[in-house]
C-alpha cells in the first residue's frame, strides 16, 4: 500500500499490510497513538514519517513485524514513539535525507545503517536489542543500550557515542571491521567480553569512559582487544578501565592514555604511550577518575 498524501496516524490505528510514504507525503503519528502492525509489515519511508510525541508517547507495535525502512530520499523524525514487537530495525539506507530516532524505547530492535546513510539518537533505549550495524554515520546521545554490539562494516564508517550507558550480552561490544572514526565518551559500558574490540579503525577515541563495572567486580575480561587497526596514534584519556585486563593487541599500534585509571595494562603488541598525567592501576594512580560517566541519565526519562 502506498501513501501517496500527506496524512495522520491517530490511536487505534491498524496497519495491515507493507506500507510505502511516497516521497511526496508526510506522515504524522499522533502524540499518545497507539498503532498496531500486522505479522511481517515493513514502513519504507520515501518521504516523511515524523512525530512530536514526547510529552505523550505514541506506540508501534505488533508481533514480528519488521520496522522501519528510511530509504533514499527519505526523511525519518521520530520523538516520542515506543516501538516493539519488530523482528528488525530502523534500517537508514544509503542517499537517505535524516533519521532521527529520539526520547523513545526501541523493544527487541537495532539499527541500521548502509554506506552514505545516516542516523542519529538522542535519549532513547534500546532494550533487549540486537546488533547495531554501521557503514555510514552514527551518532547517539543519552542512549541506554542493553543488546549484543554496535558494529562497524566500512573503511568510511564513524561512530559517535556520548552520554551514554551499554549494558552488553557477554560478548564483544564495539567492533570496528572498517571505520574512519570510532569517538565514545562520557559513557559507561559494563557486561561485555571486552568493551573495544578493535579490527579495522583508522582513528579511535575514549574519553571519559568507564568500562568493566566496578574495580572489586569487574564485568568485562579485557578493556580492548586489537587486532588490526591503522597504526594511529589513537588517544584515551581521563577514564577508568576497571577490566582485569585492559589490552591484548596483535598490531602495531600507538596509543597516546593520559590521566586514566588502568587495574592492568598487559600489551602484547604495539606502543602505550603515558603521557605527563598519572595513569592508574599497577602504574601509579589508584585514584579512578571521578567524571568519567554520562553527564545526564541516559534514555527516554
């Protein structure tokens, strides 16, 4: 079905088949609607799907339908919807406008994003996701993630993650297997494997970032793995890395750490550079850097 003029969702609302916005229309969700999918139905976006809902939130929702599509061209401004049910993610692919996915619960779901696409969050959760897939733009602020990994798929990708919290699922969590930049800060990342697992990155920065949960109760087993990013020299600083093992490295890469907390270094290859600031653990400092963690609460509120 495709929708080839402007219109509003309002509560009780029933989608039961795919539905396309032709690049002509505009789609509102009505602040407080409440809109029912059927098994399998997929959004495409081709032109405007948006909602201004963030004082009464408005839902999608079905069983095992398959989320949103913001295709080339199309423009995707969701605050204050509530999305669950779907067996797949907000996909941003490439030539999209916008996507925009703020102050809003994302239930079982992840993104998506293709090669010259982008997508961006602000104060949403995902809950129970699954792994987020990067090859174009990422940004995401305030976000509460609890879900399996944010991967990177492109020598042109780039990650920025600020104010955040990740709750991992015992594996890896952020995996680069091509990326330009990889930027977190003011984050907290705590379940994981390892925190960074870093395979192909041509720039990556960690500022203000706590990983591993706590120094008596560590949750991760290495702070970063790297197995094959560009030689740097990448930079952490003023974080706490309270992992029993902050780095095992099979490539020559420099890192340029100041005033961080490290409980134990253990590099197997490439260079550490300590700069003029103390750095923590077994190498001076046992003090843990105190503002290293999102500065607001993460998620819808």
């Amino acid at each position: 079905m495709t929708i080839a003029a402007s219109e509003t969702w309002d509560d009780g609302k029933m989608i039961s088949a795919n539905i396309e916005i032709a690049p002509s229309a505009v789609v509102t969700i009505a602040p407080g609607a409440k809109i029912t999918l059927v098994q399998d139905a997929v959004i495409t976006v081709q032109g405007t799907l948006q909602a201004d809902a963030k004082d009464n939130h408005a839902k999608l929702s079905g069983t095992d339908w398959m989320g949103i599509v913001v295709a080339s061209g199309g423009t995707l401004a969701l605050t204050g919807v509530d999305i669950e049910g779907a067996t797949d993610s907000i996909r941003a692919k490439t030539g999209n406008k916008s996507a925009q996915y703020n102050y809003g619960t994302f239930t079982g779901g992840w993104f998506d994003v293709e090669v010259g696409a982008t997508l961006e969050t602000d104060h949403a959760a995902i809950v129970m996701g699954g792994s987020t897939t990067v090859a174009g733009s990422f940004r995401a602020t305030y976000m509460d993630y609890t879900g399996p990994s944010v991967q990177t798929e492109d020598p042109s990708a780039t990650v920025f993650v600020a104010d955040s919290k990740i709750t991992g699922a015992s594996g890896d969590f952020f995996i680069t297997r091509g990326a330009k930049l990889l930027h977190v800060e003011y984050t907290t990342v705590d379940g994981t494997h390892c925190p960074f697992h870093l395979n192909s990155v041509e720039k990556f920065e960690i500022d203000h970032v706590s990983t591993g949960g706590t120094l008596e109760a560590p949750t991760s087993t290495f702070g970063q793995m790297i197995y094959n990013a560009e030689p740097g020299p990448h930079t952490i600083s003023n974080s706490n890395f309270n992992d029993p093992n902050f780095s095992q490295s099979n490539a020559a890469v420099e890192i340029n750490i100041t005033n961080t907390f490290i409980q134990n270094v253990g590099m197997a290859a490439g260079t550490l550079n300590f700069m003029p600031a103390a750095i923590g653990g077994g190498n001076g400092q046992r003090d843990q850097i105190p503002d290293a963690a999102p500065r607001g609460t993460p998620g819808p509120g």
